[in-house]
C-alpha cells in the first residue's frame, strides 16, 4: 500500500481527479487550492441547476421517447427541488430558459436514437500520476461509437472550449472511441461539434494533472500550498461575497 506521506494527493484527501477539478487548476489556481485544500465549497448557482434540469429532461427524453411536454415538466421540477433553497438572484431567469433548452437539445439529439447508456462513469489511470482520473459521461450510442456530452448556456459558442475538450477526451480514452462530440444548447439554438485531436487533448489532461501532482508534493500542510500561490480576487471565481471572505482569511488578500 502507498504511503500516504508519498502521495501528495491523499496527503490533501484527494482520492482521485477529475477533468472539472484539472480544468480548474490550470485556470485558477488560488480557487483549486481554495476548493480541494481548504474544502470551501461556495453557492452554487442557478445556471448549474438550469444545466442539470435540462440534460434530466433531455435524457428522459431520448432514453424513454417521452413527449417533449413531459420532458420540459420533469426538467422544470427538476430545476425546483435543486434551486429550492437559492438565493441565486438570476435564478427566475435561467429557470425561464429551461422549456425553449430541452426542446431544442432534444430536437439536436433525437436523430441518434435511444442512447445505449447515459451518465455512464469511466476511470483512467496514468502511469506516473498517483491517483486515478474519473469522470462521467452524458450519452453514448455504443453501436455507432459515439459519446456526447452537453453543455448549456445562454450563448452558442463557435467552436469547441479547450476545457470540454480535455473532458470529453477522458471518455473517449476509458471507453475506446475516436467519436466525441459535445452539443451546445441555447434558449435559441444548439450546434454539436466533433472534438478533434482527442490525444492530443487527453495529454493535456494528463499533463495539467502531472502539473498538479507536482505542486502539491511541495507542501505538507494546508498552509504551505496557500503560500505558493495568490488569488485574482477581481476574477469572476471571487463575484459570491462569501468566496472573497474565504479568500481573505486564507491569504489575507
């Protein structure tokens, strides 16, 4: 069994990574260090609820070829239970975009037919990186080979986000596929892009967590890693009052 002291992730009660917390690192560290070292969790918006509730109306959709209407209903009290207790300020908003987003999503996916399985979890391990990454996919279709994840937003982007990119190619790794897609779903419109170079991309996952790995081996508490690393408290990671505070009692900034 691997020594605690020699694995600088468990040392910090990090049993495994994932593309979101990699992703994180590499675009904010002081918030990575803020969120997986000091275990502050801030409030969680409700555009991730609106995400959420949309991709359950979708899958219920796709997976039991349920009526559009059932699907914009079972999103809309999705988005209820989850946001029941938000003080999110924009959450009368996103919960507006909600009807107009599973419709479109499902008009985009419907043409694939029934997925093979959906929130399917994988697991990669790297030679050289102390803990696994994990990550969970959205759908597959196994007999084409194809994986797609979703993503939500209130504006359409032109091409694929380098982040979803390292995402997706975890998936496409575990599973064995060279067919990832990821859909992008507006109130207004969607566009499912196919993620090219996944080695590429997937090297970069595993380089970001090398990167990582390394940084944490340089400390032995807590504090030691706050020390190497400051916060850009103007950056949006830092708009929930209650981050900025966290922020100031860690370093003071």
């Amino acid at each position: 069994m691997e020594n605690i002291l020699d694995n600088p992730f468990q040392r910090f009660g990090i049993a495994h990574l994932s593309p979101s917390t990699a992703n994180l690192f590499a675009k904010a560290p002081a918030s990575f260090v803020m969120t997986k070292i000091f275990g502050f969790r801030g409030q969680v918006g409700a555009a991730a609820f609106r995400g959420t509730a949309v991709e359950s109306g979708i899958a219920h959709g796709l997976v039991n070829g349920a009526e559009t209407s059932e699907c914009v209903d079972l999103a809309r009290k999705e988005f209820a239970r989850l946001s029941a207790f938000s003080t999110d300020p924009k959450k009368e908003a996103e919960q507006g975009y909600i009807p107009d987003m599973v419709k479109i999503g499902l008009g985009e996916l419907r043409p694939y037919g029934r997925p093979t399985s959906t929130q399917g979890a994988v697991r990669v391990d790297v030679d050289g990186l102390s803990v696994p990454i994990i990550g969970y996919y959205d759908f597959m279709w196994a007999d084409h080979g194809i994986i797609v994840d979703l993503k939500t937003s209130s504006r359409l982007t032109s091409k694929v986000e380098s982040a979803h990119a390292r995402q997706v190619s975890l998936y496409s790794r575990a599973m064995n596929t060279k067919d990832a897609r990821i859909c992008y779903v507006t109130p207004k419109k969607s566009a499912v892009y196919t993620v090219e170079n996944l080695d590429g991309h997937f090297n970069s996952l595993v380089q970001i967590s090398l990167a990582m790995q390394s940084f944490l081996s340089k400390a032995q508490t807590k504090e030691d890693v706050a020390s190497m690393i400051a916060p850009d408290i103007d950056s949006f990671y830092y708009n929930d009052p209650l981050q900025r505070q966290r922020a100031f009692e860690i370093w003071g900034i």
